[in-house]
C-alpha cells in the first residue's frame, strides 16, 4: 500500500499536504503553515473554543454537512476528503462582511477579540442549518451552539442577540463558500480504498469498510485507534505523547451508520456523539438533558459513542444511562464479532475485556425502555464540564412493586459501574420514601468513591443518594413536577428555605 498526500479543500482550492507529521493539528496547520492566524490558540484541549473551524463533509445523499469542531485537538490527515472552512473564508470578495460577522458588529458581540472567530464560525455552522431570511434559530438553539465557546469580555447577551440578527441580514452573493461546488470538489476528492498517510515512520490509516479496519487492527494488535481524538488528542499537545502509527474508524462507512433491528438500536464505532445522541433521545427523551450537557456541540460532532465506550472512562457520562438502558457492546476482530453486556466490558481503571486486536463495532440499545428512567449529572458548571458524578436509574413498578432495576453511576469508582446492593433493596419492595432511603443507604456497599479536584468523596457520596430520592420524588405514585425538583426547569424559581 502506497503512502498518499492529504487532500482537502481550504481557501477555495484543493490543499495537498505530504510531509507533515501525522499527529500535527489543523490548529498548528493553519498558524504555522498556511498562516491563517484568524484562528486562535487557547486551551489546547477543546475546551475554551477560540480554535473553532468548521468541517465539511460530503454526505450519502450528495450534500455537505457543516459541523463546527476545535482545531486544537484535530490531526491534520483526518481532514482528507473533507472541507475546512475558517474565519479567513468568511469575509466576501468585495470586502462586505459575512452575515454572522456584521450581526456581531452591530450587536457589539465583540470586545478584545481573540475569542470572536471562534464564536463566529460555531455561529456560521448554525448559519447553514437555516435559510437566510427566514425564520432564526431559538434563543436556546444558539446558546447549544455556543456551549463550546467561552468569553469573558461581552458576556453572552450580545452574542446571542447576533445570532438571531445574522438571518435576518442579507445573504452572502460571492458564491464563494456555495456548498454545492463544495459538494462537487469532495465527490472528486473521495477515496474508494483505504487512505495511507505515511511521515516521519509514522503511518496513518483510514480504511473504507469494517473488513479492511478489522484486517489492519488485526495484524498489528497494538496499533491506536483514532476515533475523534477529543481525547487522544490530548495526549499530544498536554502530555506530549509519541502515539506510533495511527488507525482512523472516521472514514469507515458501514461502522458510520445507525439502524434499528430486533428492537434494539445499533450504533455504528464511526457516528458522533450528536448523531447517536439524537437516535437515542427519539427513543429515550429522557436523555435529553444528558445529551446537551455532553461536553459541547463542537466536541460532539467529532467525537464519538464508539470511542467513549472502548476509553472506558470513570467519568465517561455516556455508560451509565446505557448501562441502565440494558445496552450491548459489539466487539470485533478481524471479521468475527462478539457481543456481551456493556457493563462486562469493563474489568478494573483503564482495562477492559477487550482481546489483541479486537476492537469497538457498534453499540446495541433496546428501543423500550425502563418504564422509569432518568439520568442526572452533577458538575460544578452546567455546561461543558465533567461530571463528579453522573447517575442512571431504570425501575419498573408493577401494582406498587419495583419489579426490575437498573442503576448506574460513573465517578462513583474507577469503572463505570452498576450499584447491584442498590438494586437488590428495591426489587421486590413497593416504591415508596422507605425504599428510596433503603437504596439511599445500600450506595454505601456499592462504591467508595475518591476524593479529587472535582469533589470529596463525602460529597460524591451524599449527591448520589441524594439523586436517588430526586429520582423517587419525580417517579413515585405522587410525583412532584418539574418545577419542584429541578431549577432550571419552566416555572421553577421560587425556593422556601426553612430555618429552625
């Protein structure tokens, strides 16, 4: 297999690049190479979202999807094929300013600066997903959008003005970022083989089918998998790690789908995390809520539920609710594949039940769920943050009876893990307050937390049982509305606080 250059399209032309290092960023790319200095560098970790850049991809049905990702943490060869789109491409030919830029001109989005062009390409990637002159996205819309994006100059109150200001301007008549002639240069650049990119005695492999992936991961069982390196790409530019040769799951198409059979939804290792999020929200809505305060969108539409399972993280907030759902994980090596229990997959911190070169294929979750489900995450700020300890309950009440249950947390020990004493003190009890605080006090037999920067382990401890009595007042035979026992839900507001 020949090595090949990296192609993709930037600046209204197609880009090759054949010697840059493999784990070298679109970031460092873009200031150091193509010098496109609009684009700046925070955190180096996906968080702060000043080095957000927008990624086409050209779809099945032929149109491009725009999807705003962080730079920082982005390995240059996973852009083959693709588009990149940044700040510089923006402005038009004349010198007239994009509708998301002049809307942050006239709502004063903007002081210092530094971290304006990457709240204005999260906002340009909203921008495509609605028709200029019609009707602007939700307050809420533009504040999930912006959840990868911090500023501490204006606040958000002017930003979000810009975003609903930009649809009502008028649109762009350049032409110059027009996705169908973008549509039409990535169908040229489209790979029917397996992509190899070799540099430094590195290579970088993105194969096209689940066979040729298997074959690879199979014959060199310590190869790295690269899923959306929202976390092994900090293993470069915070612990400045030598990764060796890499294998990309990106590009491979039928590990990148999402059907529904035997009544189970399967989700492919390739699909992003906003892309599963959304097939399992349709079905479990309760999720919702889990599903938006998942790190951001910009780290959601590059990383995947694929790789958040095989990273098997304590704090990964994905396995507790799926956990609890009953969910499966298919494990594949070569062209065999295996399925168990995602809560087997995982034996002690880091390790997993995984064999050489076996590897993460899909994901499988019954569409019927619980008859009660809910998940909960405690972190010290509601957005883009990690949990100190995300919870997962599924109880099923027959005639007052819990006759099934399935509980959950992540933080809570050094695996993702299901809390069996907590289960055994409520099956077969009726759901009531004396149940709820009998499985209050079996969390105590379930885990021994620690105590980190993120919380103590007596607070890991009190928040979990405490979430598990919210859980009975929100399900039991009398349950208390939204309103009562969550404050960010319609209508709450008005706390009583009652002193002896």
């Amino acid at each position: 297999m020949e090595t090949q250059t990296i192609r993709f399209f930037h600046r209204g032309q197609v880009k090759e690049v054949s010697d840059a290092p493999i784990t070298r960023t679109v970031l460092q790319y873009l200031r150091e190479d193509a010098r496109c200095t609009g684009t700046k560098e925070g955190c180096a970790e996906g968080d702060c979202g000043a080095c957000t850049v927008v990624i086409g991809e050209l779809q099945d049905g032929g149109d491009v999807e725009f999807k705003a990702v962080n730079a920082c943490i982005q390995f240059l060869p996973t852009l083959d094929g693709k588009a990149l789109i940044t700040v510089e491409d923006l402005r038009q030919a004349d010198g007239t300013l994009h509708p998301v830029q002049e809307a942050m001109v006239e709502c004063h989005g903007s002081q210092c600066g530094f971290c304006t062009p990457g709240f204005v390409m999260s906002l340009w990637a909203l921008y495509q997903q609605h028709n200029p002159g019609g009707e602007a996205p939700s307050r809420q819309t533009i504040c999930d959008a912006l959840t990868g994006n911090l500023c501490r100059c204006t606040g958000y109150r002017p930003i979000i003005d810009a975003g609903e200001r930009m649809m009502a301007l008028p649109a762009p008549t350049d032409g110059k970022l027009d996705p169908k002639q973008i549509a039409d240069t990535l169908r040229n650049l489209k790979r029917g083989e397996t992509f190899r990119y070799r540099a430094q005695g590195q290579d970088f492999f993105a194969p096209r089918t689940a066979a040729e992936f298997g074959a690879i991961k199979a014959a060199q069982p310590d190869i790295r998998i690269l899923a959306g390196s929202t976390d092994v790409g900090l293993w470069v530019t915070k612990q400045f790690r030598e990764l060796g040769s890499l294998l990309y799951v990106g590009q491979v198409e039928d590990l990148n789908q999402i059907a529904q059979r035997d009544g189970m939804i399967e989700i492919g290792a390739a699909v992003t995390l906003e892309k599963a999020y959304a097939a399992l929200n349709a079905a479990h809505p309760e999720l919702e809520e889990l599903w938006k305060r998942f790190a951001s969108l910009p780290i959601r539409n590059a990383g995947t539920l694929g790789g958040n399972i095989a990273n098997g993280s304590p704090i990964g907030d994905s396995m507790p609710a799926l956990i609890a759902l009953g969910a499966e994980v298919v494990l594949q090596h070569g062209e065999t594949r295996r399925t168990l229990p995602l809560e087997d997959l995982y034996l002690a911190y880091q390790k997993t039940a995984m064999q050489p070169g076996e590897f993460v294929a899909a994901l499988r979750v019954p569409v019927a769920g619980p008859q009660h489900f809910r998940t909960y995450k405690l972190s010290k700020r509601f957005d883009e943050d990690i949990s100190a300890v995300c919870a997962a309950f599924g109880i099923t009440v027959q005639d007052g009876i819990v006759t099934e249950a399935r509980i959950a947390f992540g933080g809570m020990a050094a695996t993702p893990k299901r809390a069996a004493a907590t289960e055994a003190a409520l099956t077969g009890q009726p759901w009531n307050e004396a149940t709820a605080r009998a499985g209050m006090a079996a969390l105590a037999q379930d885990y021994t937390p620690l105590t980190d920067m993120r919380a103590t382990a007596s607070y890991r401890s009190r928040g979990a049982a405490n979430l598990l009595y919210r859980f009975w007042l929100e399900t039991a035979s009398e349950a208390l509305p939204a309103a009562a026992v969550n404050v960010r839900a319609p209508g709450a507001g008005t706390i009583a606080i009652v002193t002896a």
